[in-house]
C-alpha cells in the first residue's frame, strides 16, 4: 500500500488505484472526493506514468489551484507541476492559441467577457436597425449560447431575426479576432473533430485524462471528452448524479447516468462514507433522494451519529420564519458562544433574502449576502484591462471605445462615432480607423491631435507588452508606467466625490498589480496573453474557501452553496412554488428541484432547520402557502417536528417567567 493511498477507505483506495479503461466514480456529497482524485494522480506519477501525459479537468480554476498544491505536496521534485491541471475553458483557450490557423483566428485572440459580449450585441443590434425594446441584447446572446452548445441550427438569416442576428455577431466577433466562452468550447470541439493531425497529437499529449463535477457537463463538453479520448478510453470521470443542479444552463445528467453509453463497460466504483455530516442529517438526505427516478443508487452513511435530530418548523408568516430564524442564532452566539461564521441561511430565491436581512439587522446581527459584485467589475480595473487588452489586441473595439477618452484626452463622442462608422463602412477595426490618415484628415485638428498622441501611446506599449513572455518586458512595471503616461490616477482623483472613493480605487489598483505580479511569478513564458486569458477564463464571483472565512451568517442561494459546508444550516421557504419552484412544474425540472433540497441539507455539518410558511408576503399581498411536496418524502425518523407559532403562543411570557424566577429565588433564600 502506497503512502499516497494508505489513509483512504477501501472504497476511496479502489478508486485511487485504478488506472486503465473507464471509470465513473460516484462520489457522493462530503465523502472525500478531492483526496481520492490527489491521490489518484499522484499514484499514477509514483506507478511510472509521466505527469505530463496526465490532463485533469475541473470547473473552476480555484479548484484547479486546490488541486495543484496538493499534487505538488504528494509528488516529489517537479513532477507534480507538470500534470496539466486547468478548467474546459482554459484547456481550450490554450489549445485554440496553439491551433489558431486551423479555425481562422490569430494566436492574439481576446476573450470577451458578459459585458464585452453586451456592448458587442448591442452595437449589432444598431447596425441591424433592431430597437433594443424589441429585442434585449441580453436575450439574444442567451439564444445564441443556447444553440451554439446544443448544436442547434437557428435557421434562416435571410427570414429570421435572431439568426441574422447571430450570424452577424458571429462575423463581428471574428473580425474583431475575439471569442466568447461558448466560442472556446464550440471550436475546440470542432478542432479535434475535424483535424485528425490535430487529434493524434492530443492523444500523445494526454494519454490520461481525470474530469471533475461531471455531472455538471454539458453535451458540448462530452463531445471533447469524447474527442481527446481514444480506445482504450484512460478517461476517470467523478461526479454525483444527485448534485446535478444546473441543466437550467445545459448541464446533462444523461452524461452520468448513462456513462456506458459514451465508453464502453466503464468501472464503476461508489464512495458512499460521508466524512461531513451526522447520520440524522444524511438518512434525512437519503429519504429525499430516492424519490428521484434514474439515478445511480447510493446511500451516504457516517461514523458520525450526532447530538441533534434534524428539525422541521412550521410558521405563520414568513416576517415570523425570519425573526425565527434570526433569534435562534442570536441565542446561540450569546448562550453557547457559536460564532457568527457557523451559520448559514439557504435560499430558493434571491426574494427571500429580503425578510431575513431585515430581520438580522433588526437584532444587529453581523450577516454577508454572498454573491458580491465581482473584482473584475469595478471601474478601475475595467479600465486598466481594457488597456492591457488593447495592447495584446488593438482589434478589439469593445476594449477600445472604453479607453479611448479614458482618462479624458480630447475625444469626444463626435469622433469615436465617425471612427465607428468608418470601420463598418471599410469593414476593418476602429483600430485601423484611427490610423487611417484619410479618417484623420475627416476630423478637426484638435481631435486629430489627440486621437494620434493615443495611438502613439498604445504602439509604444504594444511593442513591450509583445515582449511579455519568458525574460522580456516586466507587466507590472510595464503597466505602472503606462497609467502613469495616460494620468489615470490624476483622473480618478478628479472623478471621485469623496477621499474614500479614491482611495478605495487605489486599493484597488494596487490588489490588481499585486495579482499581475503573482501571476509572473507562476507563468513566465505566457507573459500579457497569458494574464488576459486567466483573468477572463476565472468566472467565480468569490472564492468558496473566502466565503466559509468571512465575517457574519452566510446568506446564500441553493445554487450557490454547491461544494461549501456549515456547522448549522436553516433552509427557509420549503413551500410548493419556492421548492420545488413553480417553473419546475411546467419545464418538467422537478427532479432538479429535488436534488437542489438534497444538495441543501448535504452542506450541514452538526445542525439543520427546515422550515415552511402558512402565509407568504408577495407583491405586497399576503397569500396561502401549501408545504412543500417534498416534505412528505423525508423519512420522520431523525426529525423533530413543531408547530413554532403555536409554541411561542404557549410558551410563558415574559412577566410570567420573571415572576417564576422570583418565586424560586425567594423559596432558595429560605432555605
């Protein structure tokens, strides 16, 4: 027995030493998965396998880090940095740039993110003469990601609208040499598909390939898995059917649970022994779960029998759940001195946040709302990125109209419309435009004057930026020096209302170039394109790990909470409508629903509340609420039922438990 595999359970130890063929391991919640996928990799480089032929798949580059540090502390030397460790995404951005000239890209493409793919539509929908009331940009980019990763045909451009509208953003992204994330994965896919010399030397490269959360892939996805992976199919996928939550957005349960049906007489080993929760809280989560039909069978068990049963309270009004919910803890923390950070509140709906911050700021009670605005979207660092992409791709028009009269220079609107219109007249970058001299000949003199001295400015920076990578050009000196010339601080001091605001952009600045820095450190060869690519590939809000840190009761969404855990966990609302959610019923997702209240009461450590409403305030109305249909399939057995309403209504009130108080104190003073 390896050291690497001889903390592991019998099953989790199977799991982590079985290398050849298919395997599906169903790792249910809490049972341990990230130490037996480490230990796995780790017993494939110690058997002899080179780590750089290993290729292992996560969904977010801050588990792809996890993963990476604990490779790098179970392997020795540099073995451990070689495995090739990344999301979908990354693993195709990369291998599109290497690629490029296969699918008509330059290797300097740029990667829009949401609000690059907004403007992008929104300046599609102009050329198209589409008011933005009869069609949202937002719709329409959902329309075209939905058909793009179901390879779906919209149709006829010349008949329909949103296929004239998509084929347009199509070529307006390849003009502006530009990819969305649907993009990285729709030409990935046709990459390898289409290109046999492309595919053989994938399959030199990763003759072993490890996918994560594979119950959260799409068909898109599979269709690469499928594509890297040649007979005799070294592909381990792990995953738990009943976490899949997200085929709202394409996620296909079917990849999981019919896995034989992609690579043939796969193994299949179950991790059932759950190392997070008490065995009220999983026979509760057991009973819920085994309504839903098609699933892999599997029953989470603990050694951890636990002090409390799982308990389920009904209340009158949702005003009452809250103060509920909120007393409960601030008793908690002053009598048995809970901390804060160990209770979490878990939502259906983001309404239901509402009532229950109220009611936390009524009691004083420190709470954070996770789903913050993220990092990447405050205006200082826009900005700076924009420039930063600008100087990789000066294409790229999206990042270019935000910089051009920021900070301003003497470019007015008047002008970028003409550099605009300019370029959909010649069919070239607005870029291209503003180094056009019979464009500069078009505009005033003063306006010339300034659109050269920025084109100047961003040629200078571009020919350093373009010497990035391996010993060249330092990106942080690079880009200090470049806010310096442009007077970007001198700008923001002048924008802001009030000290804190600058000072706060400031922060800000300085967090960004401490992660350009970082970033050098850990990736030199790849320098500014490298940086872009990482920045754009990370779509996490927050990390998972800074959120179990952060001060206060955590409240969260169901959806959010996936792959955290609390000590004590409510889950308010379960009301037909809430949750299950009235949608479910007429897009036949109720088995979702399902899953989605097992993946909530999986993420409770030591304590879980459920509770439910008779009367919820919506719209300002007050209306009857049905409980959930999913109460009546939880096992009772490990459950305390009550009746809150009625309790406190029977519980003494105050004058009556002072004057109890009194009357034992004065009968103890006799004696």
């Amino acid at each position: 027995m390896s050291g690497f595999t001889g903390t592991l359970n019998p099953q989790q130890r199977e799991a982590a030493t079985h290398i050849h063929g298919p395997l599906l391991i169903l790792a249910g919640a809490g049972t341990g998965k990230t130490r037996v996928v480490t230990a796995r990799i780790a017993h494939m480089v110690n058997e002899g396998i080179k780590p750089e032929n290993i290729l292992s798949v996560t969904f977010t580059n801050k588990a792809a880090a996890e993963m990476r540090e604990r490779v790098k502390d179970m392997v020795r030397g540099s073995a451990g940095k070689k495995v090739v460790l990344g999301t979908f995404h990354a693993f195709c951005a990369k291998l599109l740039r290497e690629f490029a000239e296969y699918v008509g890209y330059k290797k300097n493409f740029v990667i829009y993110s949401q609000g690059d793919q907004i403007s992008l539509m929104k300046r599609v929908l102009k050329g198209l003469l589409i008011k933005e009331e009869n069609m949202d940009p937002q719709v329409a980019l959902s329309r075209i990601s939905k058909a793009k990763n179901n390879d779906e045909d919209l149709g006829d451009p010349t008949k329909d609208l949103i296929p004239a509208v998509a084929e347009k953003y199509a070529d307006e992204m390849r003009a502006l040499n530009a990819m969305d994330f649907d993009d990285l994965l729709c030409l990935g896919v046709k990459l390898l598909e289409d290109n046999a010399v492309v595919r053989e030397i994938l399959y030199e490269r990763h003759k072993y390939i490890m996918v994560d959360e594979f119950q959260d892939t799409n068909s898109l996805q599979m269709r690469l898995l499928r594509a890297l992976t040649p007979p005799p199919y070294n592909v381990c996928v792990v995953g738990d059917d009943d976490q899949s939550i997200y085929g709202w957005r394409g996620a296909e349960i079917t990849n999981i649970t019919e896995f034989e049906n992609f690579f043939p007489n796969p193994t299949v080993i179950k991790l059932e022994e759950n190392y997070r929760s008490t065995t009220p809280i999983l026979h509760t989560a057991n009973s819920l779960i085994t309504n839903n039909i098609g699933r892999r069978v599997k029953t989470l068990w603990s050694r951890n029998k636990g002090n409390d049963l799982v308990r389920l309270i009904a209340t009158e009004e949702d005003v009452e759940e809250a103060e509920m919910i909120s007393k409960e803890v601030e008793t908690a923390f002053y009598s048995n001195k809970e901390p804060w950070e160990s209770f979490a509140v878990l939502f259906r709906t983001n309404e239901q946040s509402r009532m229950l911050e109220q009611a936390f700021r009524a009691r004083k009670i420190p709470y954070r709302v996770v789903g913050a605005r993220s990092f990447f979207d405050r205006r200082e660092i826009k900005d700076t990125l924009s420039y930063l992409t600008v100087l990789h791709n000066p294409h790229d028009d999206i990042s270019l109209l935000r910089i051009l009269n920021t900070p301003s220079r003497g470019i007015g609107n008047t002008t970028a419309e003409l550099a605009r219109d300019r370029s959909m007249e010649k069919q070239y970058s607005i870029w291209v435009a503003l180094c056009d001299p019979e464009f500069l000949r078009m505009i005033p003199e003063k306006a010339r004057t300034a659109v050269r001295q920025f084109t100047d400015i961003i040629s200078k920076y571009s020919t350093s930026a373009a010497t990035s990578g391996s010993q060249g050009t330092d990106l942080v000196t690079m880009t200090e020096a470049l806010l310096k010339e442009v007077e970007y601080m001198e700008y923001l001091q002048k924008l802001s209302k009030k000290p804190e605001e600058f000072h706060a952009w400031e922060h800000g600045l300085s967090l960004f170039l401490t992660q350009l820095s970082n970033y050098q450190e850990r990736n030199r060869k790849d320098g500014l394109g490298g940086f872009l690519d990482e920045v754009c590939l990370n779509d996490e809000r927050e990390d998972k790990d800074d959120i179990e840190k952060k001060k206060g009761v955590c409240l969260i969404t169901l959806h959010a909470s996936k792959g955290l855990e609390f000590p004590i966990v409510y889950l308010p609302g379960l009301e037909k409508g809430i949750l299950p959610h009235k949608r479910s019923y007429d897009e036949n997702r109720v088995d979702e629903e399902r899953r989605l209240f097992y993946v909530g009461i999986t993420r409770a450590r030591q304590r879980l509340t459920i509770s439910y409403v008779r009367y919820r305030t919506k719209w300002g109305q007050r209306q009857a609420e049905l409980p959930s249909p999913f109460l009546d399939e939880l096992d009772r057995t490990y459950v305390d039922e009550m009746d809150y309403t009625k309790h406190m209504k029977e519980a003494p009130s105050v004058e009556e438990t002072t004057s109890m108080f009194a009357g034992l104190k004065a009968m103890l003073s006799q004696e």
